[in-house]
C-alpha cells in the first residue's frame, strides 16, 4: 500500500479546494469560468483566508460567478447593477476584510454606470473585476455598452453607437489603479487580480471575457480570435508577495523593468516589452488608450496606479474594533446623556 | 374693544423666503412657549431658496391644542406681494401688523391695522449692513411682542437660545426687539382684543422638531451606518445625525463607532444601507416619496434576503414631485407594498415628536429581531416644525441584536446550521455575518430563490418553502410591533382610527364633537402596520369607524379593508389631502356630514 501524496497547502494551510466555488452552470468554454480559475489560483497562492474575504456581483452571467469560487467566503450575489452600493456598505462591517467584485459590462458600463464611478471616486477598497463581452447573455444576445460600432448581432442588427471604454471611464473617475486583460491571457489575467487584490483602493480590472454563445465572431472585439491577433502587452507583469526576494527572470538592463509596491509590501513587477510605459501618469495612460483604440489593439496590463491615495475607509476615523462586533455599551450613549441632550432643546 | 381674548388665537407672518425671518418666527413661538403657554408651529414654506412668499403660523391656545387652524386672528406682513392676500385674510375684529414702506391702502375698517417702521428701525441697529435685512425681521418680534404682550425676558431668552448664547447677536437682535417695543409702546394704541398672558402649561416640556427627534433616537438606537442623499423633507434627519453622533458616539480616544455617507442617490443609499445591515451594523437611510420610489427594488432584496435596515420615510404630498414643501400621508400604501412580487412590510407610525425618538431606536431592534426592513414613516409637518414634547426617554429595554450567530455558537453546534432555516418556530431564521472566522460561517447573500442553506434553487417546492416563512414571520411582527393607542368612551358607537401626524386633529376633533353635540367616539390610533388584534377588536366594537387621513385616497382604509374584509362595510374615509395639516374643525366637519 503507498501512502497517498501530502495534499498541498498554501501559508494560509489550505488547500486549493478550500477556495474552489460550486461547479459552473455557465457555458463550456465561457471566458468568466477561465477568469474565476483565476481567482481561484490567486488567493490560494496570495495566501488570503477565504473568510477574510468578501465577495460581490450584480446581476448578470458574470455576476453568477462568485458562486464558482470562494465557498467559505461570505458574499452577495446583489441587483443587476447595484454591486457599487452594496459593497460600498458592507465594507463598513469590519475594514479587516478584503473584497473582490465580479460585474458585467451590462452591469457596470450601463445600468450601474453611475454607481461605478461613485464607487470609483471614492476609492472604496476592492477589486472590481468587470467581465466584458460586449453583450448580454442570460437575455439572450443583445449588444451592450461596450459593443463596437457595427457589430452584428444574430436578432439585433447591427450596432449604431459608440462603445464604453471602461478603462477611459475608471480613469476619467480617479481610479488608483487600472488594468486590462484578456480572458485567453491567463497567466496575466492571475498577476492582475493578485496585484488588485493588494491595491488598497479602488482596483478597476476590464478582462475581455469572449461570450462564446452570442459575440465570439472572428471579427468581433470581445472575441478570442480578435484578442489574439490583436493583444499588445503594455509589458510582462509580475506579482512578487511581500517577504519574497524579487527574483527577475532572466537578465534584463537597468531601466527595463519598473517595481510599484503596493500597501502590503508586496511589489508588482512590469517588466518593458517594446516601449517603456509608465503606469503612474494618468495623462499618458489616455494618450495610450486613444491610440490602442485608434490601432485596433487590445491593449493589456496595468494602466494606470496610484498608491498614495487614502481609501473611503481611511476618511473615516473608526474603532479599531470591526463596527459589527460593537455592542449595546459602545453603541448606546449612558442614560445620564439623556438628560443632556434634553437639555440641549427650547 | 370686545371682550379680551386671552392665549387663545393664532398669528400668521408673511415674509419672503430666504429673508431670515425664520429665527424671528421661532423666537416668537420659543417666547410664548417659555411664558407657559401651549403654542405650535407650521411653517408654510416655498419649494425657493429666496424670493417666493412663505407663511409662519403660530397657534396659542390655553386648553393645549397643537393642530393647525385655518384662520389667524393676528397677521403680520412684512411681503409685498402678499399684502393684499394677507389683508384680505384679516377676519373681523383681527389684528393686522404691516411694514410702513409697503404703503398701500388699507380699505378695512373692521380691523386693527399697526404700521412698522421696519426699515427705519432696521437701520438704527447695532450691525454691519450685510446683516440689517435679517435683523429687520426683529422689529415685528418688538412690535407684535408690545402689542400682545410677550414678555420681553422670554424674547430674550429665545434669542439667547437660538443664537447660542453667544452675546453679541443676542444683544445686536435683541436691542432691535427692544427699540421696536419702545416704538411701538410710544406710537401705537391698542385695538384689538387678542393678548397673551403668562402661563403654566409648559413646564417640564421642551420644543424639538421630528427630524431632530428621529435622529438622537436614532443615536440611542445605536445607528452604526446611514446612507442618504438630500431631498426635502428628510435632509434634516440624518444632517442631525451628523450634529449629535460625534457628540455622543465617539470613543474616549475619539475614534467613530458610526459612519454617515451621502450617496450618489436613493439607489445607492439603500444599497449601502442594505450592505451595511448585511454586514451586521445598525443601518439606516432616510428619505421622502420621489426617493422611496426609487428604493423599490432594494427594499425587496432587503426582504427577500432578509436584511435588517430601517428606511425613515418622512413624507411629503405627491404624486411625482409633488409640493416638495408641503405635508402628506401618501406614501403608505406604497411603502407597505414596496417592490415587486409577494411580500408585505413593516411600517412603524410615529404620532408625536416623542415617537420619532422611540421609534428612532425601536426601529433598530425590530429590524435585526424580524431581519427585515424596517420603515417608519413620519411627514414634513411631524418632521420638520417645532413642537412641545415631553422630553425624551431613555431606551427601557436593552438593545436586541436578534438572532446572530458568532465563532463560539459555530463551534458549539460543530459547524451545523441553515441560513434559512426556520429552527424556532417564529419564521425567523438565523444568520451570521462577514468576519465571522468560522469555517462554515459563511453564504452568499441573493435575490435569487434559494434553499434554507442560501444556495440557488429554482426548484418550486423550496420556494414556496420559503415564501410561506416569510408569511410567518410576518405573523411574528405582529407580536413585537408597537401597540395602538386606545381611549374609549361610553356609550360611543363610533370608532375613529387615525396614524401618525394627524393626531392632534383628532384629539381636538373629539372634544369639538362633543361640543357640537355630535356623537360620543371611541379612538384608536395606529403606531404600526401590520394590523394587531387591538386593531382587530377595537373595529368589531363599533358600528362605524371613521379612518381618517392625510392622503387623498384613504390608503390606510385600503389596507384595514384588505385585512379585514368581513368589517370593511364599517369603514368611512375622512381623508382630505391639500398639503396641509388637517385641522380639527376639518375632521370634525367631516364626521358630521357622513353622520346626518
């Protein structure tokens, strides 16, 4: 008899399938699941403790995802695009959580369009993962926010208007930090959303997620074909945790390779491809994004991060104990104030 | 002169909104309240920051009747453009107090008429021209105080109170309050009938508005998160919060057990809200109509996934936008229905000053023990205008977080326990909250159907399951709501049933009715909704029950109706909906012509 392999742990001591969700009901092949892998793989391996971590999602096929990933996480699968409130309260319970948010492009670039960027400008801390197909799945494919100009759709015709840019939008927002990705990128995909959920603030992550059932035309933008052909790196990015040695891969000059650290010691490492892009200059990052689109690029990597400004959270001055384990003797004021205030009135 | 009428009248002030002439107006109502006698306050305010006529109405009256009255027997104007409307309104044998630079003619000679040098005494007082306009509003505080017979120590001291104590605008208005007195005493001779006497029915109260009232109950109630966004009549309330948390809800470090976010809108302040209940703090937002409206689809989420929050609802008329200054009670068939598909809310009713506190703090334990929004609908007349209260008083029963499960209790049961699982009876699940570190505390919140585990279901059995809990629970709200208010009366075989800012019409109205030797009536006034069995054998009593109401739909005869069909034949509206308070001779009236 052989003894079985020792199971695998992580800092935390826990397995994989300790931050594996229930099986997905979307479809085979739909670039959401490839995202919650993802997910999966960067909190095992960031070491986070899935009760430590919260989740959300709005409405939509995206949103259905944070059923397929942190069962031990608390959550809230909430209305098809009112993620941004609901998030931005329950941080409140107890600041010690971290949060990762899973939303659509129906749910963030249209219905929840103005909660977004709310979300945005005050810098609530959490990693906001828009899954972006350009269309609507569960209602069976119609265009969305972010559909190109003259798309055509099987039942809709062909698409009038312009897209959303939700990178453009986040930016024009204040985002502290904000990256693009592609589903069919997954090693990518994984040292963003770790580098997400190390940013302390607003994360905004736009990952073309291909809908296989309704938009996944050769020609389509949110196609798999179109983002291989047309991927362009802004750089090779790697996640170095805190406490780990940088160890870059392979020989590189001086001037090659930017470090950001982020809140939690960790250090985001973006090493140069072609052209040497500076992810801290807000100016540049539109300049870049204008031209991706202007070059028919899907443009990918960190965009744009800003590490110094405080969080919705660090404008408040709270106990340090999680509000939600206060009781009744720090939240009721004594009985002899009652006279006090009485007295306060005519 | 006829006979002196003696702290029993009203007295009307016309001035433009935004001339500053509320502080003249409330010092006048804080004066009479401090000579003892029992008075209240309405303003009638434009939806204008500056320029639109607005109207203050302080009523007096010796037997301690607080509703509104049509008529004001004293009127003071200090508006052109309402002077004619104002005159006009004089009734016979009045009082009318006018600013002299108006200057048009007075064709009335049933009158009292006094002119006030306004402007001229405006000019001799001690400060910087910016501030003359607003300190003008002080020489018909002198005048009127003269006239009446306001004693000069109360002014003083409601000045002193509304400025703060701080001396130099209390002695810059005051010296103005005293010279017009002085003019006046010189220059005018009496010739009405109307003046204010001391008094000792006020002692032991104090004056506060409903807002104010809802927001320290709020406070005592341990509120730990609000949400809102600004919208009259409601901005006041959690504007308020924001005065008294940091006074009574800092650490002795001075760090925040509370945290007040203006949202982007009504949609995201309920969001908020119900993240923040979800999370396990005390939550609330406050709000109106048009705001309510668009709370719709949170509130049914909050229900469904059974989110404790409290929505304070402080009403005003609609439909739409409405008159977004004037008062209703329009909003509760509404709230009681908010959101799609099965569900029924609670509403808690405050009738006073003093129910906006206790169910400022009742609300939060309501919440958190049935898991389930809470509303609580007061008006813009409870809400936002002065009045005598008893003082407020201390929460008498300890906090009740419900039912919430912590690391200890999971370790205890090993783990084992449902979301939705109805383990006691009552319809009334458990639950636990983020940062709970146990293993097996967590699940994931949904407006989606679900299992008693909180995990997806489509499956019919199990939502059906579920719905009839909710039922259940709902029953059990009926158990822990605040009870109506009774009085019976001999031999009466009518029934009034009222709620919330109507009620001091009807108590008046009763009294009128008996003086006009109209039927005896027994009262029951409603603090909440659902229906409890007071409710239930107060109407099988009587042969008729007259519901009245600020709405124009008699919404709370709707609901009685539905919930107690076999009765509904009972049922006589007295509902009337202007934007105004009801006044008592309204109700009284009312009742009569369905009487012949």
């Amino acid at each position: 008899m052989t003894t079985p392999a020792p199971t695998q742990t992580n800092k935390a001591g826990l397995t994989r399938n300790d931050y594996k969700g229930l099986p997905s009901t979307l479809c085979a092949g739909c670039g959401h699941n490839s995202i919650a892998s993802q997910i999966i793989a960067a909190c095992y391996e960031l070491d986070i403790v899935p009760e430590k971590l919260m989740k959300f999602s709005g409405i939509g096929c995206s949103s259905k995802s944070p059923t397929y990933f942190l069962n031990r996480s608390f959550g809230f699968n909430s209305l098809h695009g009112r993620m941004s409130s609901i998030a931005t309260g329950a941080l409140f319970a107890d600041p010690s959580l971290r949060a990762i948010g899973v939303s659509g492009d129906g749910d963030t670039a249209s219905i929840g369009m103005g909660g977004f960027k709310h979300m945005v400008r005050r810098n609530v801390p959490m990693a906001y993962i828009v899954e972006n197909n350009g269309v609507y799945g569960l209602t069976k494919g119609q265009f969305s926010a972010t559909a190109e100009v003259g798309l055509n759709l099987k039942h809709q015709g062909t698409n009038q208007y312009m897209p959303v840019d939700i990178c453009m939008e986040a930016l024009a927002s204040k985002a502290t930090f904000v990256a693009r990705s592609f589903a069919g990128d997954p090693k990518q995909v994984k040292e963003l959303i770790k580098a997400a959920l190390s940013h302390d603030g607003i994360a905004v992550l736009d990952i073309i997620s291909p809908c296989i059932t309704f938009n996944n035309q050769e020609n389509a933008v949110h196609s798999y074909t179109w983002g291989k052909d047309h991927e362009a790196p802004l750089h090779e990015i790697s996640f170095v945790p805190a406490l780990d040695e940088i160890e870059l891969p392979g020989d590189f000059p001086e001037g090659d390779v930017r470090e950001v650290t982020m809140h939690d010691g960790s250090t985001v490492v973006l090493k140069k491809l072609e052209k040497d892009y500076d992810p801290t200059d807000r100016g540049k990052a539109f300049q870049m994004l204008e031209e991706s689109e202007r070059n028919n690029l899907l443009v990918t990597g960190l965009i744009y991060i800003d590490t110094s400004r405080p969080t919705l959270l660090d404008t408040f001055d709270l106990v340090d104990t999680p509000l939600n384990r206060l009781t009744e003797p720090d939240l009721r004021p004594a009985r002899e104030t009652m006279d006090k205030i009485n007295a306060l009135m005519f | 002169m006829t006979e002196k009428i003696v702290n029993n009248f009203s007295l009307t002030i016309a001035t433009v909104n935004g001339s500053g002439s509320q502080t003249a107006n409330v010092t006048l109502l804080r004066a009479l309240f401090k000579m003892g006698i029992p008075v209240s306050g309405k303003n009638l305010f434009p939806s204008n920051i500056q320029g639109l006529p607005t109207w203050y109405t302080i009523r007096l009256s010796r037997d301690g009747f607080t509703a509104r009255r049509d008529e004001a027997e004293v009127v003071v104007t200090l508006n052109p453009a309402s002077f004619a409307r104002d005159l006009a309104s004089v009734p016979p044998g009045g009082a009318f107090f006018y600013a002299d630079d108006i200057k048009p003619p007075i064709d009335r000679k049933d009158i009292a008429a006094y002119p006030m040098p306004v402007k001229a005494l405006a000019r001799t007082a001690d400060v910087s021209p910016s501030l003359r306009e607003y300190i003008a509003n002080m020489v018909y505080v002198g005048v009127v105080a003269h006239v009446l017979g306001i004693e000069m120590e109360a002014v003083k001291q409601a000045l002193s109170f509304h400025f703060k104590g701080k001396e130099s605008p209390v002695n810059s208005n005051f010296g103005v309050v005293q010279a017009a007195a002085d003019w006046a005493k010189q220059n005018l001779t009496k010739s009405d009938p109307y003046f204010v006497e001391p008094m000792d029915k006020t002692s032991g109260l104090i004056m506060a508005d409903g807002n104010t009232a809802a927001a320290i109950g709020s406070v005592y109630g341990g509120v730990q998160f609000a949400a809102w966004y600004p919208i009259t009549p409601a901005s006041s309330l959690v504007e308020t919060l924001n005065v008294y948390l940091p006074q009574l809800r800092k650490t002795k470090d001075g760090k925040a057990t509370y945290a007040v976010l203006q949202a982007e809108d009504e949609l995201a302040a309920i969001g908020m809200t119900v993240g923040a209940g979800w999370g396990g703090l005390r939550a609330m937002t406050s709000t109106s109509g048009p705001g309510l409206s668009l709370m719709a689809e949170y509130a049914g989420l909050a229900y469904y996934s059974e989110t404790p929050i409290v929505v304070w609802d402080v009403q005003r008329i609609g439909p739409s936008t409405g008159l977004p200054t004037r008062t209703a009670q329009g909003d509760l068939t509404e709230t009681y229905f908010l959101s799609h598909g099965d569900k029924q809310h609670v509403l808690l009713l405050p009738g006073s000053v003093q129910e906006c506190f206790e169910f400022g703090w009742k609300a939060f334990d309501l919440a958190e023990r049935l898991q389930t929004p809470i509303f609580v609908l007061s008006d813009l007349d409870l809400g936002m205008n002065q009045w005598m209260t008893q003082p407020f008083e201390y929460p008498d029963t300890d906090m009740d977080r419900g039912k919430i499960l912590w690391e200890a209790d999971l370790e205890k049961s090993n783990g084992v326990w449902a979301r939705y699982k109805d383990v006691d009876g009552d319809g009334i699940p458990w639950r636990t909250v983020p940062g709970n570190a146990h293993p097996a505390s967590a699940w994931l919140g949904r407006g989606t159907g679900h299992d008693e585990n909180a995990r997806y279901s489509e499956d019919s059995k199990t939502w059906e399951a579920n719905m009839a809990r909710l039922k259940k629970k709902y029953e059990t709200a009926r158990t822990l709501i605040p009870a109506p208010v009774i009085e019976t009366a001999r031999g009466a075989k009518i029934g009034i049933i009222a709620y919330g800012s109507t009620a001091p019409a009807v108590d008046e109205a009763r009294v009128l009715l008996e003086q006009a030797n109209g039927p005896k009536t027994a009262y029951l006034r409603m603090r909440a909704l659902p229906c409890t069995k007071d409710v239930h054998e107060f109407v099988k009593k009587y042969e008729r029950i007259y519901i009245v109401e600020a709405n124009r739909d008699g919404q709370m005869k709707q609901i009685l109706s539905m919930a107690m069909p076999d009765q509904a034949p009972k049922f006589r509206s007295a509902c009337h909906s202007d934007g105004l308070p009801l006044t008592a001779a309204w109700v009284r009236d009312a009742i009569l012509e369905q009487e012949k």
